[in-house]
C-alpha cells in the first residue's frame, strides 16, 4: 500500500486544526450566549450542529455507555436537592453562615448528618455531568443549571420526570412485547399498567403529585416564547364590551398561561373577560390574586359552558389524548364556538416531517408513556381538525425552540 510521505504531518495539523476550531467555536459561543438567547431558532441550529460534531467523535461504545449511565445525574440531582445539599451550594447570600467558595464536602454532609463518603461519591456525579463545579478538591460552587432547580417548579419537574417518565419508561420493553407491539391506547395504558392508576386519576388523587405537576407547567414557560408574543391578538381577539368572553383558557391548571396573558392584554388595551377552566383541585391551587380570571371547574369530555367567547384556548393539552379523544374534546369546543365570530387557538410543539429533534422525539414518547397521547406533524394536526365536522383551519403559526405553534381553527357552519 502506498502512503504519502507527508500524511502523518498532514493529520497532525488537521488535529491542531480541530481543536482550535472548536476552540474558537467556544469562545464565540461564550460571547454570542446572551444575544442567542432571543432567537431560540438559531440557538437550535447551532447546539444541533454541535451534538453532531460530539456524535462524530464518539465511538460506538462511548455512545453505548452514555446511553447506559444516563439515569445517574437526574438521580444523583434529585437525592441532592432533596437533601437539601443544592440549596447549600447555591445559595449565594450566605445565610448558612458559609459563602460558595466554602462549602466543603464536609459542610455538605454535617448539614444533615449525612454520610461523607456517600456524599462524595453524588458530587462526583454532579461535577461530572457540569451541574456544579468543583472549584477545589471537594469543594463546590453553582452553575447556571443547579441555579435553575433553586425554583420549586423545576425541582418538581425533576421529581415528575423520575417517578411518572422513568419510573414507567423501564416497563415499555416488557409491556410492547406484551402487547404485540401496537400502539397503546388510553384504556390499557402503560403508566396504568405500572402504577396501577391512569396519571390523571391519580393527579386527582394524590394531592402532592398533582401539586407538583402544576408546579413544572408552571415553570416550563422559563425560556419559552409566549404564544400570545407570536400571535397576533390585538388585530384577531378584540371584543366590543367588557362583559364578553375575550379568552377562555381550558385545562388551564392552575392559571399560570392565563395569569401572563392577562398583563400582555392589559398593555394591549384589550377588553373582556378571561375563563380560567380545569378540573376542581386542580383549580383549588389557584393563587389568590387572579382576581381579574373568572375560574370554573370544567370537564373537557362535557359541554362547554361558556358559548360565544372570542377565543378558546388549549395548550399542552391534545397531546395528552388519542384522537378520538381529541375529537371529542374539540366537538365540545366547537358546540360552543359562534359562526364567524370564535377562534379556537391550539397551543402546542409540532413534530417536523424530517430531523425531528432529541426533545420533541422523546416528548411524544413520554406523551404515550405516560398518559397515551402523541406529539403530532403539520398533517396530523390537519387530519384531527379536519375529522372534527364544522372545524377549519385557517393558520398555523410557528415559532420559537420546540417547534411551538398556535393553530387557529375557526368554525365554519
Ligand atoms: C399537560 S397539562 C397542561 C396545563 C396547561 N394548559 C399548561 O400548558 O401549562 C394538562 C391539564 O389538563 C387538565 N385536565 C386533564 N383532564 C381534564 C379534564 N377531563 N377536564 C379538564 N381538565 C383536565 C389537567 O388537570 C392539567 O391541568
């Protein structure tokens, strides 16, 4: 075989090459990270090519035990805030009597008299996925992301994602083969099949889950585009008095979408009454200063109360169901819907045809997981409404960091 004399040289500078490439892409990462946080699109498409460079360089087995590992940093955070040694490390005003700097791992262990080695062992976890840093042997400081489980709604969705997505994605193998690998429906699901309860009885039962889960919708705006910042609401949702219905937000939870929207059409000038809907404990969490949201224990399966608002409003809330469900939740919206007058705005991610990213890919597995539902294409979305008789609709908006979109229906007849 023949080999140029010069190909060692050759790669040795391509090496040189690709680590001040990547060198350089950090550095410009660093600089451009807070201009990037306003176009999330864009962000997207480089931490996209990103991955593929990482997924280039990883070999098979790198893959293969990443893959196997994944379970111990969710784990490992999880044991840490509930311990309460999170907190001890991101709390920067020092009210422990330590600063960040200080916390020891040591520290950590003697605040609740935990086992030193144990705790040890955790941190590793932690420094090693980049949630905390390890500023010195043993010692500890915040990163961005362990600021972020400071907020009670992302610890909550921490708790969430172990019990109700890990917990019951173990069983999937066991449970499709079972089943021959069909599809779930909702009536044998395989949260059910686990857990021995569908998730929504038992968010209506167990009053800690349900609180938690509330909490991580709450909280799983941080970062997010507003829908009513892409859509256009002063030109399509105006009212001629302030006794009509401007929007009604149906399963709602406990108001959180509506509370935003409720300042945004202030600045906007805009008129009307808001209907917060959703099941009664849920709403039964409400906070107290919506005083301006009109709030009404409603069930989606029965018929809509309120008749002739501007707007009917579902978010996050088709892609818990299948699509009979689905039609049936939306013939009772467009029962209620005026001819001509009423808009039904449908808030959800939408599946691209190709490409489809990591989260979106994993969010229509957990949908099926956890309460038998689906993530669903352009074309999905337009064979649902199409398949609810007197529904139309007329645009699809598209925006920001999961495909999320606003589908507007209106009825026609
Ligand atoms: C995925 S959450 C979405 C909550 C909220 N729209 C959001 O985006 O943050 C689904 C909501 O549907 C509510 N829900 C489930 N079944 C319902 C029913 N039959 N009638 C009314 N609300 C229901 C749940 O209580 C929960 O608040």
């Amino acid at each position: 075989m023949y080999i140029r004399d010069d190909y060692p040289a050759i790669i040795d500078a391509k090496r040189r090459d690709l680590l001040r490439f990547l060198a350089a892409a950090q550095a410009t990462a660093v600089e451009l990270q807070q201009d990037l946080e306003s176009d999330p699109s864009f962000r997207n498409q480089v931490v996209e090519a990103s991955r593929k460079v990482t997924q280039t360089l990883q070999t098979p087995v790198d893959r293969a035990w990443e893959l196997f590992f994944h379970s111990a940093a969710p784990t490992a955070l999880l044991v840490s805030i509930n311990a309460g040694w999170l907190s001890l490390i991101n709390d920067t005003n020092a009210s422990n009597g330590y600063t960040n700097q200080e916390i020891t791992i040591d520290q950590i262990a003697r605040s609740n008299s935990s086992d030193v080695d144990l705790v040890q062992r955790l941190m590793r976890v932690l420094t090693s996925a980049g949630l905390i840093r390890e500023t010195q042997p043993h010692q500890y400081a915040p990163t961005p992301v362990s600021k972020l489980f400071d907020n009670p709604g992302w610890a909550d969705g921490l708790r969430h994602s172990v019990r109700d997505f890990s917990m019951t994605m173990t069983s999937v193998p066991e449970y499709l083969a079972e089943h021959k690998y069909q599809t779930p429906t909702q009536d044998d699901g395989i949260y059910q099949h686990v857990h021995g309860i569908p998730f929504f009885e038992r968010l209506k039962r167990e009053e800690e889950v349900r609180r938690q889960f509330a909490n991580f919708m709450d909280a799983m705006r941080t970062g997010e585009k507003p829908w009513y910042e892409m859509y256009p609401v002063a030109e399509r949702l105006q009212v001629s008095s302030v006794s009509d219905v401007l929007l009604v937000d149906i399963g709602g939870s406990k108001g959180h979408d509506l509370l935003a929207f409720s300042q945004f059409r202030k600045k906007l000038g805009l008129q009307g009454k808001l209907v917060l809907q959703d099941r009664p404990a849920v709403l039964s969490q409400v906070p107290l200063s919506s005083h301006d949201i009109e709030i009404q224990a409603h069930d989606f399966f029965e018929a809509q109360p309120v008749i002739g608002a501007k707007a009917y409003f579902l978010k996050h809330i088709l892609h818990d169901w299948m699509d009979r469900d689905c039609v049936s939740i939306l013939g009772r919206v467009r029962d209620a819907m005026e001819v001509g007058y009423s808009r039904l705005l449908i808030s959800e991610r939408m599946v691209p045809g190709r490409e489809c990213s990591p989260r979106i890919a994993a969010f229509d597995v957990l949908m099926m997981v956890v309460v038998g539902g689906r993530e669903r294409t352009t074309s999905e979305w337009k064979g649902l409404i199409a398949a609810v008789e007197g529904l139309e609709i007329e645009k699809i908006w598209t925006f920001g960091n999961d495909n999320d979109s606003v589908i507007e229906a209106v009825r026609n007849f």
